[in-house]
C-alpha cells in the first residue's frame, strides 16, 4: 500500500514539474507608457518577471526598466538574444535596458539560466 502512495505521489509532483515548465501559461501584455519621444515600462523580477510580455510601438526608443527582488542567482541576469543583450540585475535597484524598435516582431528574454522567460512584441 506505501509503495502505491508513493508512486502517486512521485507520479503527481512528475506532472507538476513538467506542467510548471513545459506548459502554457496565461500572461497578461503591458503597452509602454509613451511620454516625450520615448516609451517606458518597468518589470519586476521576483519568481519571473511581471509583466512577462511587453509591447512597443515600433520606432519609438523604448526602455525597459528591470527592478530584482528576487535574491536567486538565476534571475540576477537578463538575456536578450535577438538583441545582443545580456545584463547583470542588481538586487532591489533599477536596470534601465535599451530597446531597439526599429524591427517589428516578437523577441523572448530569459534569465540567465534560461528557466524564466519573458517577451517583447514590437507593433
């Protein structure tokens, strides 16, 4: 009777795992706030960002600015491969990150190990 406890319960936290990071999850998109010539959004980093998904207008300079409460190693970067990016997040400080919108589209960021992920889509 234990050993079909425990193989339930190995079977359930399996399909957790695999759900926590294969699975679709529903995010909520934030447009940047436009103010003088640029555009703004800030993402908070603790367990993941939030917003995960930011949307630009396209040809606008835009900043994203990073605040990490998360005292984990694996979000103390972030990566941004389409555009070169790759920065180090200071605990509990601001991180303005640079955008570059000329290009239309949707590019992904993750931290540093990869496990978290976030998006721009660029309109």
């Amino acid at each position: 009777m234990i050993k079909l406890i425990v193989l339930i319960v190995a079977a359930a936290l399996i399909g957790f795992i695999a759900w926590w990071f294969f699975g679709k999850h529903t995010t909520q998109a934030v447009d940047a706030a436009l103010t003088d010539d640029t555009q703004d959004v800030a993402v908070e980093v603790s367990g993941g960002y939030s917003p995960s998904t930011v949307v630009l207008k396209r040809g606008v300079p835009a900043h994203i600015t990073f605040n990490r409460k998360d005292p984990s190693n694996c979000l103390e970067q972030v990566v941004f491969p389409d555009f070169g990016i790759n920065q180090f997040l200071p605990k509990d400080q601001d991180k303005v990150i640079d955008i570059d919108t000329s290009k239309a589209g949707e590019f992904d960021y993750a931290c540093g190990m990869n496990m978290f992920h976030g998006k721009v889509i660029i309109k």
